[in-house]
C-alpha cells in the first residue's frame, strides 16, 4: 500500500508510537533515518533484552527475522511486528534446521552452543546461545575435555578455538557482508592512512581478524572507535554503524572496510529492505507480525536464559 507523499513519516511514526504505546528497536546495521527515530539502537540480542523490560504492548524490530524473533522469544506476551519480513540473514539461512539436525545427531555427546545470529528453530536444538562479544568467556567456562558444536558462524567459531586453544566442531556457515572484505584493498588503504587502526567484527574471514588491530562485536566497535586516542579507523563490519561512530565521535574518520569486488557488498541487503515508509506502514497496520508456536518459544528461550545465567555468574 502506498504512502502519502505529503506526509511527514517521521512525525508520523512518532505520533502511533504513543498511540499504540509501541517501542521501535533498531539495529546498528539499519539507515540512519531509521536510528534516528529509534528508542532503542544496538546489538539483536541487547535490542531484545531491553525491548522485554519496557512496559510497551507492541515491538517494531527494525532489523532481521531471527532478531525479531528473538524478541518474541523473549517477551512472548506483546506483540512484535517487522518492517519487512523478508528481511532475512545469510547467516541464519546458511543453518536450515534439518541439515542442522542430522549434523547434531552425527556428533553424539556434543554441547551445542549457538551464535545469536540463527534463527528460532536452531535455538531450540543448542544448549547456550552466545554473542560475538561473550562467546569467548562462554567458552572458556566450560571444562576443556567438553565437546563442542559451534554454530552456526565458522568464522566466529575459528576465532573463538584460536583464542581458547579448543577444537570445537564447526557449522559451515557464514555471513555474506563479512566474508566479502578484500585483504589487499584494506592493506592498500593502510598505506595511504599508516595511523588508520582496523577495526573488525569476529565473523571476518582469519587473514582480516589477523591484521585487526581491534576484534570485537559491534557495540565494541563503537566504544573501541569512541575511547581510543587514534583519529582514523577502516571499519570491517556493515556500515550502518558507521553512522553512530560518526555521531559519537565527529571529529574522527571512519572508513569502510572494501568488498573484494566493485557493488556495495559491504551493506548488508537484507538489513537495508527496512525502510523508513515501510515502518510507517508496519506501524500503522500493525503488520506483519512475528508469531512463533508456545513449544518454540519455551525450548527456545533456553539456551538463551542459560547464557544470562553464565553471564551472571562470570560477569561475561
């Protein structure tokens, strides 16, 4: 359905927010006009936790399907709704649950831990979720003879046995934005700014990560990019954070990590069918909506509050 030209979508967008007692939740990765009309920008798994603390009966999740989902997953009773529901991820899709299944099954007497980054269904098969910033310390909790299944991130996964010395079965999976960055286009853009720091998310293929100079999930990017006393930075993520790092830190440079091709591969597709009319919409006709079956959402829950338990216990 089309929009009125005429009308102002921020102003809009506001307005039903407070009608419907709704909370926009936006994810680094989204537009800028998008982040700017949030009441919440971060990490999916942060989103999520900070979406079921408010008081709102209704969660528009700017962002992808697993992350909505989680946000389901996590506040069963309110209503979550996506922009666009084929807002998908290449990660989570490169895990169909099926495949998933047999390979679990392959690897008997094995503990699964799971990347946020997957969807519902591969949730309720994994024993502890984990982030891109504590999956090393969740790692590093459990007795070093434990076998492990790692998934669904093998770049994550890779990262994470260097740095804990383990073995730990991997899922062949990747994310299509941070698999793309080219080494010798970074390395030339090192020579032209030799100050510039790499910064890199840990689902970089290793030659990226080995140069890095800072490994670490988006939010630590930013906080990395904002404290350090370096003025320049080629970030090796998607760019949609690039825009908070500008915003928190003007008086600095921050320089997209290059695609090892000519498109724009840097920017993730899926994350960017969110659009601010199609919000606007989603808002206003409350659709489309994330409905995820109770037995779903009770196994999947799980593992996710099993790593707030670790993180609690180990200050993760």
């Amino acid at each position: 359905m089309k929009v009125d030209l005429e009308i102002d979508l921020f102003e809009e967008i506001k307005k039903l927010k407070k009608e419907k007692n709704a909370v926009l939740l936006a994810h680094y990765y989204q537009n800028a006009d998008i982040q700017d009309i949030a009441d919440y920008i971060g990490d999916s798994l942060g989103l999520s936790q900070q979406a079921a603390k408010t008081e709102a009966d209704i969660i528009i999740f700017a962002g992808v399907h697993f992350m909505a989902e989680t946000a389901k997953i996590l506040s069963p009773s309110k209503k979550v709704i996506l922009p666009d529901l084929k807002a998908g991820c290449s990660l989570a899709d490169s895990c169909p649950p099926d495949k998933f299944s047999e390979f679990k099954n392959s690897h008997p007497n094995h503990l699964v831990i799971s990347y946020v980054n997957c969807s519902a269904a591969i949730k309720t098969m994994t024993d502890i979720v984990c982030t891109s910033s504590n999956a090393e310390k969740i790692v590093e909790s459990l007795p070093k003879d434990q076998k492990i299944i790692f998934a669904p991130d093998k770049n994550l996964g890779a990262y994470i046995n260097k740095k804990t010395e383990r073995n730990m079965v991997l899922w062949d999976g990747a994310c299509m934005v941070h698999e793309i960055f080219s080494l010798e286009k970074i390395l030339k853009i090192k020579l032209k700014h030799p100050e510039a720091e790499l910064l890199a998310h840990p689902e970089c293929e290793a030659a990226i990560l080995d140069i890095a100079d800072y490994i670490g999930s988006t939010t630590g990017i930013l906080n990395y990019a904002t404290k350090s006393n370096t003025k320049e930075f080629i970030v090796a993520t998607e760019t949609g954070i690039i825009h908070q790092m500008e915003k928190a830190a003007p008086f600095k440079t921050f320089i997209p990590a290059p695609p090892n091709n000519s498109c724009a591969c840097n920017d993730c597709p899926h994350m960017k069918l969110n659009t601010l009319e199609k919000l606007y919409i989603c808002l206003r006709d409350e659709s489309p909506e994330i409905k995820l079956e109770k037995v779903i959402i009770e196994q999947a829950v799980k593992p996710i509050n099993k790593m707030l338990e670790l993180s609690a216990k180990f200050g993760l």
